[in-house]
C-alpha cells in the first residue's frame, strides 16, 4: 500500500487479491458501516481468534463467509472491475 492510496482503494485491492484478513482489517475500521458492520467486525475477528469462535460454538468459515458478503453488499460499486 503505497502512501497515496485512500483506504477505500486499499480495500477494493485487497478483496481483488481475495486477501481477506487485511480486506476485513481494513474494513472494520471505518466508521460507516451501516448495517454490515456487525458481520465485518465479526469476520475480522473470525480470522484473528478462530479458536475462539469454535470454543464458543460459532463457526469461524462461516462468519468469514458473512463478512465476504457483507462487503460486496456495502462496497458493490466500488468492488466492480
């Protein structure tokens, strides 16, 4: 990531390089989210504490999978190639 890319670009370049760890690290810390904020956060966190996540019965892939949608839902135009 160089200097001058906004976040929101850096984002765009990491859900194209399907780097999902640093697209929701990017993500969810903006402070606009909206509705899709909840399953960004817990995407993040899916791919940070998965262990955690089983301990207390909740699929990690699927939160990741959530998370992925939630994205392409909030940033659809931005994301499109």
């Amino acid at each position: 990531m160089g200097g001058s890319m906004t976040k929101l670009a850096a984002l765009v370049a990491a859900v194209h390089a399907h780097d999902w760890p640093v697209a929701f690290r990017i993500a969810a810390r903006f402070p606009r989210l909206g509705p899709e904020r909840a399953a960004i956060v817990r995407a993040h966190e899916a791919c940070v504490r998965p262990d955690f996540y089983r301990e207390v019965g909740k699929d990690p892939e699927l939160l990741i999978a959530e998370g992925k949608a939630a994205i392409f839902a909030k940033y659809e135009k931005e994301l499109r190639v």
